[in-house]
C-alpha cells in the first residue's frame, strides 16, 4: 500500500438512518481494516432513533471517520452526499447494518492493483438474526463459487453477462474515474440497479474476487428488501429504465437479458410480501406488466427464482402448509412459524387445526405477525385427524405437513416446490437431520449403508417396492402435489404413526417423485416437541396405526411389497418406541414394551416367519418377533 497522502486511498461511504442496534459493529469492522488509508463518510440520514450518537461513540475520535448530518433524503440522496465530498483514489459503499471483514478494503484494492481494473466484486455472506448464515459468489446462478480465492475476469461485453451479477453498490470497489459523475437516483427505492446497469455500460469487464468478504444482515426490522410495502410497486419504473438503458445501448442481448432480469426483479420483490392482499395485487401487476411489454416469465436462469411465481401470477396459490400443534407449548409453534416467515417463496397459507376455542385463540395470539396464518377446526386432536382436516381446508396447488417444532431450511420449500413443478411430480422426500442444527442426519430411507441415494437424486423416479417399504414416515420432510392425495384418496390414519400410511401410500401411487439430498428440514428431537403427539404403546395406538395402515392398502399394492413388509414396519415402530424411552427405569420400561409388542406381534401373525428387518435392527429385537419360528424350528 503506497504511503498516506494529503488525500484518502479510499473512500468509504456508509448512509445511517435507524440501525441504532447495527451500526456500531459495522463501524468496529471499519476500525479493523488491515488497509488503514481510507476516509469514513459517515451520512446521519436524518435518522429517528440513536443511530448518530451511538455511530460517534464508536467512532471515539478517530481522525478517519467524518460524520456528516442531514435532513432525511433516502438512501440514494445519503450517498450521493457522500459522493459529492468524497476524497479517495477508490470509491465503496458499505451499507450501516453491514459489516466487512478485516481485509475486505486491501483485498479489493490489491485486485485493482495487479489487473488495472476499474472494478471488483467479491462474495457475500447472508448473516442471519440467529447466527447462522451462508455464503454467496453474488453472481446468479452461480452461488457456489464464493470461497476458492480465485480471481475472475468476468466479461461484461453482452447484457446477459451483465445481468448475472449481483446488482449492489455495495460488496464493490470502484476506481475513482470509473463512477465519475454518476449518482442514484432519488426518490424511489430500488436504486441500486440504475447506478450499477451505468457503471456496467461504462466498462467491458468486471473483475471477481471469489471470497465472501462483505457480510450482509439479513431479516433485520425495517429492512428495505424485506419490506411489506406498496413501495415494492416503484420497481415497474425502475424496470422501464432498465429496458430503456438497454435499448439504446450498442451492446447485444438486451431483449433476452431484459427478460431474464425482469423475472428475477418481479420474483424477488415478491419475497417481502405476506400480507395476502397486497401479495396478490403485486402479483396480478407482474403478469400485466410481462404481458404488456411481450414478456414470458423466465425463471429458469438461476435456481434461486421461483417457478411458483408463475402460478401466483395466474392466481394460483402455490402452497399450503398444515402446521400441527397439540395446543401445549407456545414456543414450538413460533419457532416454526420463524422459520416459515424466513422463506421467501413460494408464497403459501399456513393452516393451523385446533380442536377446542381454547387451542385456536393461543394459536391465533402466537400467530398474530403471520398474516398468511389460518385456523381451522379439526374434530380431535390425534395428529391424522388434524393432518385430515388441514387437507380438506387447503387451496394451493401443493401441500406440506410440519410438526410444531420441527423447523425448514431458508430455501426448502422453494426447492421442494420448483423441484415438482419442473419434473411434473407428485410427491417430494428429503433428508433431514435429527435435531434442531445437529450433525446428524437421515436420508429419509431405511438403506443398509451400502446403498446410496445418489440414483435417487440424480432424476425424477417411479418408487419400486422395495424402496417405498424403507421409505420413513416422518411427516415433515415432505411435500405433496394436493390434487394427487385428493384424486387418490390418500388420507392419514389414525393411531399414533399417521404419516406412515401417508407416505406408503404416497410412494406406491406416485406417478413420479424427486428425492433432495440437501436437509430441508430440522426434526426436533427435544422432550416438548415428541411429547406433543406421544406414540403410546402397542396395545392400542402404535398396533392400530399400523393394522389400518394394512387395511387401507388397496390388493395391488399390498402383493406388490416385499415378504414380511408388515412385519418390518413393525420393527421399525418398536424400535422408534424404544429409542424415546427416558429415565428413570428405561431398561424396565423396555422390557414391559418388548413383552407387549412380541404379544401384539404374534397376535397378528408376524412372528411366523423370519422375513428381513431393516438393516441394523439388531439380534435381539429381530429374535423377539421371530419367537413362533424359532419355536417350531427347535420342535
């Protein structure tokens, strides 16, 4: 780094307005820059709470950060602020909820350096208010490539190369010359888009760093992204620039590439939007816009755009999720209900059966910030009941079960729902893991472990047999294109083991499924969440469940399934039973549950022959439900 002058390296532009709770740790992240040549424009916004005064005393008299107050302008009129004062060789905007990491400034920097480049990006982590986070290229389509260190020379030189960046001030470095000039425009949200399409036009390549070096906060209140506003209507204008731009440049491919960034724009704006009424406005005002300037909605470019936003635009609901809650603990219902909130498509109701006046008001008061919520009466409280009525209440095109508790990964219901829509399937399985964020996992069948699901993943499939016997009952970890359960009359059974039937049958009917390898979805294991829905015993609710399971598989189905299948689900229930055994006197309540299964067992016939178990049951429970066959082969 060449030696301070009487002017900054860089300057660094950061808007404040109402992030009191953020800007002091995006401002620490400035402080710990290893490129320490750079001027802070710290742009107080006019904002309504402390933000200024705690973006001071953070500051704590560092001659590097200037702190500069004005009546509220936006966040366009905040940086052109910035723009007009800055100093710097080097332009970057760092957003006041944002933080970088300590080399972001001199990284950058150092890849204008060596290629004499007018500008760079770099990778992006999303972090999320619990933690958690995952990284981004910001190139669409291309998420993957964020952490190899590679440098890229990105070819800008047709606008379907343009396009497939991410379209932010921020998580870029520009040389000074390049952005001379230029400012965003005001009064409107979305600015981002108009400032980068003119930078692009002005150069032939972009230059990327393949590290996620800029760490964006996701989910925060007030957000602009993340806000339910008829403001997200001001992105038809900024589209109709974007087309102008386009048109009247020499470059090729501005049809096509409109297109293609229109449908990611009208999709993305769309992920903000709960409140149903103004979802289906929204999406109404897509689908006249696409049609108005001879459009088709093209999502097929990067999978992070949804397929469902097709349906919603031609007024469909894509999905409905039955939220199942036994009315006991309020935290388990809400932290399904965060985690539904953090997914941005498809857009979907959420129907919670309650079986009393009582359950349904504590339902509604957890739900009261969940606008796409609906209570609906279910005539008992077994799980098959309210998975039956939650069925009969739906209206979108697919359908998904979730267990209070258990909690979806950020983008499982989009890829569930996409990955149907593009194969033309019936009924989507995924692995999912064990526990709220733990590291163990279940790929949703009961394989031996020489038996890989690869063949699975790879395409659309027909379930065999034999693999629709090891398939696992697990509700949640499912979804189902509704008309196929409507027009088949598939329904949950009652007893303790609902899904079970579901799935089977599911399975046996299909006319396609797509199996995902990546875990949609967390199954909670905690005491409050298996006790909500208890399995009981085999003298009555885990025998029943499985007897109507039997009973409700048509004669074709049942002759298809390998010998002994009831037998082996069976198994698979005692063993389920034994595992959430607690203490005290786990291993007398094990022996009271073995007795009572062997008796059931043999009541129904299952122990007269010694047809295989899943793999890994073990010796002894394979020998105790195979007692009449090692009785009369010892006679």
């Amino acid at each position: 780094m060449p030696p301070s002058g009487s002017r900054p390296l860089i300057s660094v532009i950061i808007p404040i307005f109402d992030v009191e709770n953020h800007v002091a740790a995006c401002i620490e992240s400035l402080k710990a820059q290893s490129l320490t040549d750079f001027e802070a424009l710290l742009i107080d916004d006019g904002a309504t709470d402390n933000s200024a005064a705690v973006a001071w005393d953070t500051v704590a008299g560092d001659p590097r950060f200037q702190m500069i107050h004005q009546d509220n302008q936006g966040l366009s009129g905040a940086r052109n602020t910035g723009l007009d004062i800055a100093q710097g060789a080097f332009v970057a905007f760092v957003d006041s909820d944002d933080r970088i990491t300590p080399d972001y400034l001199m990284r950058l920097w150092q890849v204008l350096e060596s290629t004499g480049s007018d500008w760079v990006a770099c990778g992006i982590r999303f972090c999320m208010p619990e933690g958690d986070g995952h990284d981004h290229s910001a190139i669409h389509g291309q998420a993957h490539l964020h952490s190899s260190g590679d440098i890229n020379r990105c070819p800008l030189e047709n606008w379907n190369d343009i396009i497939s960046h991410f379209p932010s001030a921020w998580n870029k470095l520009y040389r000074r010359e390049l952005i001379e000039g230029l400012r965003f425009p005001e009064g409107t949200w979305f600015e981002d888009h108009s400032f980068y399409y003119q930078v692009a036009k002005r150069t032939d390549h972009l230059q990327h760093l393949a590290v996620p070096l800029y760490l964006q906060t996701r989910d925060r209140a007030g957000q602009i992204t993340g806000s339910d506003s008829d403001r997200v209507f001001e992105q038809f204008s900024v589209l109709d620039d974007m087309q102008s731009l386009m048109a009247t440049s020499d470059r090729p491919g501005g049809t096509e590439a409109f297109e293609k960034i229109a449908s990611r724009l009208l999709f993305e704006r769309s992920t903000a939007l709960c409140q149903p009424e103004r979802r289906a406005r929204y999406a109404q005002a897509c689908a006249r816009y696409l049609a108005e300037h001879g459009l088709n909605y093209a999502p097929d470019w990067d999978p992070h755009i949804s397929r469902a936003w097709g349906l919603e635009m031609a007024g469909a609901l894509p999905l409905s999720v039955v939220l199942l809650w036994a009315g006991r603990d309020p935290d388990l219902l809400s932290g399904s209900l965060r985690a539904l909130a953090r997914q941005g498509a498809p857009g979907r109701e959420i129907l919670i059966p309650c079986n009393s006046q009582t359950d349904a008001d504590a339902a509604a008061s957890v739900a009261k910030d969940h606008p796409q919520v609906r209570i609906v009466r279910s005539s008992g409280r077994e799980l098959g009941t309210a998975c039956n009525a939650g069925l009969e209440a739906a209206q979108g095109v697919f359908i998904n079960f979730l267990i209070a508790g258990d909690t979806l990964a950020e983008m499982a219901l989009n890829d569930w729902v996409d990955g149907l829509i593009a194969a033309e399937a019936d009924f989507c399985v995924s692995l999912f893991r064990l526990g709220l964020q733990s590291e163990s996992y279940h790929t949703s069948f009961h394989f031996n472990e020489t038996r890989s699901t690869d063949a699975l993943a790879a395409s659309a499939f027909v379930f065999s047999p034999d693999v629709a016997i090891a398939l696992d009952g697990e509700i949640s970890p499912k979804l189902y294109r509704r008309s196929f359960l409507i027009e088949t009359g598939i329904r949950f059974g009652p007893g303790a083991l609902p899904g079970w039937q579901v799935a089977l049958q599911a399975a046996l009917s299909a006319r396609k499924a797509i199996y995902l390898q990546s875990a949609g979805c967390d199954v909670n294991q905690s005491a409050a969440a298996m006790s909500q829905f208890p399995l009981g015993n085999f003298a009555t609710p885990l025998s029943r469940s499985l007897d109507h399971l039997a009973k409700n598989l048509d004669a074709p189905q049942s002759a298809s399934l390998p010998k002994g299948w009831h037998r082996r689900l069976f198994a698979r229930a005692l063993r389920l039973q034994i595992s959430q055994l607690s203490q005290p006197f786990r291993t007398l309540k094990q022996g009271l549950i073995s007795l009572t299964a062997a008796w059931a067992a043999f009541r129904r016939g299952l122990t007269k022959e010694r047809t295989p178990l899943d793999p890994g049951e073990g010796e002894r429970l394979e020998t105790l439900l195979s007692l009449e066959a090692l009785l009369r082969r010892t006679r």
